[in-house]
C-alpha cells in the first residue's frame, strides 16, 4: 500500500495560531504552550520535543502528487513534508474514503474496514528485513479467512493451535508442510486430526505432550518449546509455556525411549517488548538447547524464533518513527522498531546458526501481520455525562462495540486503542483535525456490564448520537476473541 500512488484529498489548512503545524488528512500537529509537539496519528497522540525539521508553515506548498487548496499565497523555499507523514497520510486515504462511503450509505453497526495491502507489505517488510527467516502467520491473532487467503497465496506459512485453525489454512490452500501445529499443550482429539491431515510437526514443552504424541502421533517431529526471558514484554508466555533448559535432557531421553523424534527449539520471547535485546538472546538460548539434543543423539534442523514482532506500520525511512502508546503499560517509552529488532536478530542468528548449518529458521508473526490492517469504525449509540472531581463536566459516549467483543484486547492484551472523530459532513476533515475542539470524555462499550469501559480517559470533539468514532489498527487480538455477549452483535467486515 504504502508504495500505490494515490492521490490525498488534504483539508484546507487553516491557521489558528501563529506557530508552524501540519494538517494532513491523518494527522494534526500543533504546539502546546509549553513550545512541545503534539503529533495526533492513526497510532494516538504522540509527543515530539523536536519538531523543528518536521513542521511546516501553515501556508506551506505540499508535492503535487497531493491536491491542497491553500488559504494564501505558499511562501518562498517551504521545508519539505516528512515522508512519513505523506506516506502515513497516502496510505490512510482510501481507508477513510471507503468508510465515508459506506457511512454516507447509510450504515448504522459497528464495522471493520480491511485495508489487505497492508498485510502483504507487512509480509514483504518481513522478507526484507530478515531473509533468512520463514514466516508461519500465528493464526490465533486474526483468523479471517481472507487475511489467511491472502498470506497463503504469497506463500507464507502458518503457526496453529487447534483443529479449526488448521482447517482454515488447508481451506485457504496451504499444504500441510506448510502448517507447524505450534501449541505445546494440544487437545488430543486435535493431535489425531493433525496426524490425519499431514500436519507433522508439532511443539512440546513436558513429559505428557510426549506420552500424548507418542500415542496418537508417533511419526511426528518435534519442536522443543524452551522458556526465554520475557520480563522486558508487556504481554509474557513463561508462566505458561516453555520448559526451563535444565528440563531438556530428561525430555530428550523420555523421547528417545519413546522412539520419538526432536528435530528443533522454539520459543516465544513474549509481546511488546521493550528492547530488542531479548530477542538476540533468545537464540543464544536456543542454541544451548540445539547442542543439548544433537548431543543426546537427535538430528536437528529447525529454528523457531516465535513472534512477539511489533504490528506497527511505519516506511522504510521512518525507522524510529514508530507510534507511540501502542501499549497501554508502556507509557511514553517507545519499543523497538521491527527493523531495530531484525538488526539485532540478523547477526545472532547468523553466529549461531550460519546458513552453512543447514537448520532451517522459522517464526510465527502474529500482530506484526495484521495489527495496522482494520479500522474499526463505531456508531455512537448514546451519550451521558458524568462529573468529576473536579466538578467538570465530560460527556460518556456509549458505542455498539465493547469489551465483550473487539475491545477485549483491552483485557487481554493490554491494548490501548485510539479513537478518532469520524464526521459525515461536508467539512468532516477539517472537524476532525480541529484539534483545539477536543476535551476529556470516556467511552463505553454497549452491554450492561459496568466493566465494560473502552477507555475512562479520551480525548475526542464534542459528539452526539449518531456520530461515529474510528479506531485505527485494530487488526489484532480483537475480532478473533470478540463474542455476542448480551445479545450485541459483532461488527460487520469490509474489505477495501
Ligand atoms: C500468540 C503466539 C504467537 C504470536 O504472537 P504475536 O505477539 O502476535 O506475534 C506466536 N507463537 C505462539 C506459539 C503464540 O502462542
């Protein structure tokens, strides 16, 4: 997407205050008084202390591949537009343009919009950035079927954890060497399917995986899931899964007595993490645990470094330009660019395990492919207000989603979505990017659970019933645990 050549409709730019601001389609830029940026983008609101090569004067003349009407005269020798907001910009226009649409049409349910190019540039980042590395999609995060379609017509492969799952990807037309049944802890009814469609490779990380694989699986080859340290992530896996190193060499005679064959290490360095360290520590780990089984006799070959690869799309330039607050845990800290992170994972795995090793190395991306695909696009289906200590008074908005459905990534995964304004009208963008009209409001989700709060602390312009609000990257981790608790229904899915 990001390399289509669209053309961006921008909103007149208006000047409201004396000091230099962007406006684009997707982002508003303005300084607070304090002489610090504020950057609204799909990503949330961000801070930025050093917009000075960023900003542009308000009357600035943008490249013409995008049709601005300008208020007043450009002045002489105008600072150029950062890529990454023209691209962020370009990318988002047909998204927003094909949900005006089907607003204008007259929609009233909450929808996903599908932006699919999206998820093949993810792919392509991916390939680029790390060569060596196989790509098995981790199917749990979104399981739309035509996500996986997509991801299995470029030849990507897939990380299952149920019966249904490798369904899917067979249906999408996958063969089954192209599946590893990655659950350590599997439904034995769920081993016998996979036995029965070819699915043979497959994760373990205790003794009775093994008596269980032995029993209805014996040819399968296994991966041993070890635990790595997951304390820089905002979503960790080493409570649950993963055996400790010093676990191996019991498993690995269990194995051997049970004529079964280890032929790899997988781990999962967990989600969100903070530094890219860990991930290059991980295969150091891995490759303790890959000498331990080739000494006790087993022959190795495969590397599964797991996900935990951040979802956030930024241009190949914008390294370091990365949204903030895609967790809500981390504060303003800023984790680690997909590209920061193959930087680090490049050299580990070439040391440890150089293509002349012949062990062929495998991940399983999850948010990574899918975290910027949708916009999840709310109608405001009622509206209260409530006090606060202060005595101030901020309207609740009540949206027909919640917690029970796509915004259970708020439970579950620590997500802190961002809301947008979506206006209908004739001067929508400008409505919307009139950043000096936003105030504190909370959202709320639409069954009658107290819990379910979508966020106490927002900031959107003043809106009433019927109004719409917009959630950009909402691709992982929501519809696929969404249910129709209270009888809500869940969202409806568009695809551009
Ligand atoms: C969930 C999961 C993944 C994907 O994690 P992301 O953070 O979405 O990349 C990969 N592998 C396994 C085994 C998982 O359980």
């Amino acid at each position: 997407m990001l390399g289509r050549a669209h053309s961006v409709l921008l909103p007149r730019i208006v000047a409201r205050t004396p000091v230099p601001h962007v406006l684009s389609a997707a982002h508003a830029l303005h300084r607070d008084a304090a002489g610090a940026g504020t950057v609204l983008t799909s990503g949330g609101v961000r801070n930025l202390s050093n917009l000075g090569s960023l900003a542009v004067e308000p009357h600035a003349a943008v490249p013409p591949h995008i049709s601005f009407t300008p208020t007043t005269t450009p002045v002489l020798n105008p600072p150029r537009l950062p890529d990454t907001f023209l691209q962020e910009a370009e990318r988002e226009a047909p998204m927003l343009q094909a949900i005006r649409q089907l607003v204008a049409e007259g929609e009233t349910g909450a929808f996903n919009m599908y932006d699919l190019e999206v998820v093949r540039s993810q792919l392509h980042r991916f390939r680029r950035n790390l060569p060596r590395v196989h790509p098995f999609y981790a199917m749990k995060c979104n399981p739309d079927e035509r996500i996986v379609e997509l991801l299995a017509s470029e030849g990507a492969n897939f990380d299952c954890a149920s019966k249904a799952e490798i369904g899917i990807a067979l249906r999408s037309g996958a063969s089954a060497d192209r599946i590893i049944f990655a659950n350590p802890c599997k439904q034995p009814s769920h081993v016998a399917y996979a036995a029965a469609s070819g699915v043979d490779i497959s994760t373990f990380d205790g003794a009775d995986e093994l008596f269980k694989i032995h029993a209805l699986q014996p040819n399968a080859r296994l991966v041993f899931r070890v635990r790595v340290d997951d304390s820089h992530a905002v979503c960790t896996m080493s409570q649950k899964y993963g055996a400790p190193l010093a676990e191996l060499p019991e498993l690995l005679a269990l194995a051997t007595s049970l004529q079964l064959k280890v032929v790899g290490v997988s781990y999962h360095v967990g989600s969100g993490s903070m530094s890219a360290e860990p991930f290059a520590d991980a295969v150091r780990t891995a490759r303790a645990a890959f000498d331990l089984a080739a000494h006790h006799g087993h022959e190795m070959s495969v590397l599964d470094i797991g996900g935990g690869f951040p979802g956030t799309i930024a241009a190949e330039s914008g390294k370091g330009d990365e949204p903030l607050l895609v967790f809500a845990d981390q504060g303003a800290h800023k984790p680690p660019s997909f590209e920061e992170i193959a930087e680090v994972l490049r050299p580990a795995l070439d040391e440890h395990f150089p293509a002349s090793s012949g062990v062929k190395i495998i991940a399983e991306p999850g948010r990574y492919m899918v975290h910027g695909c949708s916009n999840l696009v709310t109608n405001i289906i009622g509206r209260k207000y409530s006090h606060r200590a202060t005595g101030k008074e901020r309207p609740m908005y009540f949206v027909n989603d919640g917690l029970y459905g796509s915004f259970n990534c708020v439970l579950y995964d620590h997500a802190a979505p961002s809301p947008l304004p979506l206006f209908s009208s004739a001067d929508a963008a400008q409505r919307e990017l009139d950043v000096s009209s936003y105030s504190d409001c909370s959202i709320w989700g639409s069954t009658c659970d107290g819990l379910d709060c979508i966020s106490k602390e927002a900031r959107l312009p003043p809106l009433s019933v019927g109004d719409w609000i917009r959630w950009p990257n909402m691709g992982a981790y929501t519809s696929a645990a969404g249910s129709t608790f209270n009888g809500m229904e869940r969202p409806t899915n568009y695809y551009l």
